[in-house]
C-alpha cells in the first residue's frame, strides 16, 4: 500500500478532500420565498456600504471583528488614494548621448 500522506486520493470525491465527509444541515437556514424574493432586495451602494463599515467599526468591542474591517476599511482607502509617480530628473550623460545619436 502506498504513502498517501494523509489525504484520500481514492474512491468517491465529496469535495472534502483530506476529511472525513461532513454534511451540511439545510434545514438550518430560513430561506422562504419571502425572504429569496427580489422585490424586498435591497443591495447598499458602496459608500453607503463603507460607511456602515465604519459605522460597525467605531460600534464593535469584538477585537477579531475590529481587526477584520480595518483590514477592509484600509484596503477601501488604499484605493481611493491618487497614487502620485515622480518622473526621473537625473539623466546620465550617456544617456542623453544615446537620445541625440538616435
């Protein structure tokens, strides 16, 4: 019998990969069709949804919690920020040698 070093690479596939097979419980979700309904849908444009983000932020005492929206709140800011690139002022003699010979 070959190593398999733990992971089951024979038989049936279930998704999980290296465990033992676990089963979801459906029946622990409430998804009427009230609620699946996209009449009663309402999705928060971005700002709004940032902004409920730093509400929840300045709310929360959880640490993980606290620690998992600054991490989304500072990737947010990142991309909001122009990102400014200095042009090269210093060019070699010999470069400029090689622009007028060209």
């Amino acid at each position: 019998m070959s190593n398999s070093h733990g992971l089951r690479t024979t038989g049936t596939h279930t998704g999980n990969f290296g465990k033992s097979k676990v089963k979801g419980n459906p029946g622990q979700l409430d998804l009427t069709k009230e609620i699946l309904n996209r009449d009663n849908l309402h999705i928060p444009a971005r700002d709004e949804a940032f902004s409920r983000l730093v509400d929840a932020y300045n709310k929360t005492a959880d640490p993980k919690i606290k620690a998992t929206l600054w991490d989304m709140l500072k990737r947010r800011k990142a991309t909001l920020q122009e990102h400014i690139v200095e042009p090269k002022t210093t060019i070699s003699e010999f470069g400029e040698y090689c622009r007028r010979v060209r």
